[in-house]
C-alpha cells in the first residue's frame, strides 16, 4: 500500500506539474490546498478573530482621539468667542467710513490687478470635510473672472497638498504647523507683514466659521487691501481726530485691522477642525462597534457550525462502530 500510495503521488505530482507553468507551483498547490477542507471552520474562525482584534483596535485609536478632539475644543473655543469682540471693534470703525469716491486712490487701489485668495484650512486630516470645503471654494473664486490674474495663500498644508498640481503656478506661499498649537496674535502679525509685500488690488478670505460643535459655515469675506484702505484716509479723517502724523497712524490700523481679521479667522478654523474631529472620530467610534458586533455574529455562528459538524460526525462514528 506505501508503495501504491508513492506511485500515485508522483504520477499526480508529474500530471500536475505538466499542466502548470512549474512544477514548484504545482508542489506547492499540492501541499496547501488539501488543508483548506479540513480545517475550514477554524481557519475562518481565526480569520474573524483577528479581524476583530484588529477592529477593536482601531475602535480604541478613534475613541481615544476623540476625547483628545473634545479637550481641544474647549480652549479653541474660548480663545475664539475672547477674539470675537476685537474682531467686531476693528471692523465697525472701518465700517463707518464710506468708501473713497476719488479717483486719487483708484490707481494706488489697482497696483496690479490681482486678485489673492487666502485660505485657512489644516496640516491634518480625519476632521471630516474642513479641508475640502476649502479646497472647493478656493478653485470655485479661481474659476470667475478668468482674465483676472489670481493669487494663492495657504494657512494648513492640506490645501497646498490638493492645488499644488492645478494651482501651482498661483501660490505665492504657504503656511504650515499652525495648527499644532493654538494660534496666537505673533503669528497673525507676522502673516499680515508677508501679506503686505505682495501686490494685489482685491482679497478673498475663505476659512471655515465655528456655529456650533457640530456645525460650521465656509466663509468667505473681502478683506480691503492697504492701499485701498489708506485711501479712505480723506473721509477718515472727517470722523476721527488723530495725534501725529496721520498716515503713520492710519497704516499701523490697516496693518492692526488685516492682523485681527486674520488671527480671528485662524481661531475660527482650528475651533472648527477639532469640532469636526470630534464628530468624525464619534462615527468611526460607532462603525466599529458595528462591525465588531457583525462580526462577532458570524464567527460565533461559524464556531458553532463547527461544533455541530463535530457532533454530526462522533454521532455517525458511534452509530457505525455499533452496528458493526
């Protein structure tokens, strides 16, 4: 019988490996696929099992960042409703002032025609749709007015990541690691100082307003370039006595005012960036205990498949060794 049982094998082993590109595949489908039949519910249990483990392990990685989201949110929160009141003086004493109606500051206005686009986004992913919303505004402003020439700042690293293919040409520079720490007035005057050596005669701020922890709204504001601003000095000072000279004085408060739009609008999109992570790490949270309970479902009813295919078999055994 061993000597029938070789002969077999090397004329399976010979027909297969005829059949087949090599025969050291052939061998090898030898050796794996007859252990699948026999052991097919415990591998799929074992396959479930790991699957679950790593599940849990996922779920236990979201849960985690969620709670970290919502500690965040808290101090983002405050440091942004504290930035608001500043926000709203600066502009209702800009407000007030009608704009320049004289052709004197119609020329300073236009230097050169462009059109920036300063967009505040994240360097972080998994908060949902914050970056994309951004991404979408921004190539929305880029596709009107196609004659005029557009230009590009990026506050987050995800929007320079998504236009630098399409956009790239636009970019006059990008900020990145902001959003680590919460943001502060430095770096706000320190962006306004770039901002301020690039010509462009409009400016469109997009970023992402805090309503509530589980909502937000993309904005978008014009924001009045220096020069255009300086020329409303005329009717400025028809309301406003000054000490000094009064350009110094009125440069310094469009430099203040441009600073506090976008320090506030920086504090706006971190707040809305945790918020977000919050929610999405709560439904991925809850997905996962989802599928944990599917799966837990199947592999129980596939281990007891198996008990019973088990049971079936000893029962067969005995009733066989019985009537023998």
């Amino acid at each position: 019988r061993h000597a029938l049982w070789i002969s077999c094998s090397k004329t399976m082993l010979g027909i297969v490996g005829r059949n087949s590109l090599q025969g050291s595949r052939a061998l090898a489908l030898t050796r794996v696929v007859p252990q699948v039949p026999d052991r097919g519910m415990a591998a799929n249990a074992k396959v479930l099992k790991a699957r679950l483990k790593t599940i849990g392990s996922i779920k236990r990685i979201t849960s985690t960042m969620k709670m970290v989201a919502a500690s965040k949110l808290r101090g983002f929160q405050t440091r942004m409703e504290q930035s608001r009141p500043l926000q709203q003086s600066i502009a209702s004493v800009f407000d007030r002032i009608p704009e320049a109606e004289v052709a004197e500051g119609a020329a300073a206005a236009k230097p050169d025609g462009a059109h920036l686009i300063i967009g505040m986004a994240s360097d972080r992913g998994l908060c949902g749709g914050i970056n994309s919303s951004i991404v979408k505004a921004i190539r929305r402003i880029t596709k009107d007015n196609v004659e005029v020439e557009k230009k590009i700042v990026t506050v987050g690293d995800k929007p320079r990541t998504a236009l630098t293919r399409t956009h790239g040409k636009m970019f006059q520079f990008s900020v990145n690691e902001v959003s680590k720490a919460p943001p502060t007035f430095l770096v706000a005057a320190l962006l306004a100082e770039e901002l301020n050596q690039i010509e462009y005669a409009s400016c469109t701020l997009v970023y992402n307003k805090f309503i509530s922890a589980i909502a937000y709204e993309t904005t978008e504001i014009e924001m009045g370039t220096p020069a255009g601003l300086l020329a409303r000095l005329p009717k400025f000072g028809e309301q406003y006595e000054f000490e000094g000279d009064e350009t110094n004085i009125m440069s310094d408060l469009i430099q203040m005012r441009i600073a506090v739009q976008l320090f506030n609008s920086m504090l706006e999109s971190a707040t809305c960036e945790q918020s977000a992570r919050m929610a999405a790490m709560d439904g991925a949270s809850k997905n996962c205990g989802e599928m944990i309970d599917k799966l837990t479902t199947v592999m129980n009813r596939a281990r007891q498949a198996a008990i019973t295919t088990e049971l079936c078999e000893i029962v067969a055994g005995a009733e066989a060794i019985a009537a023998s």
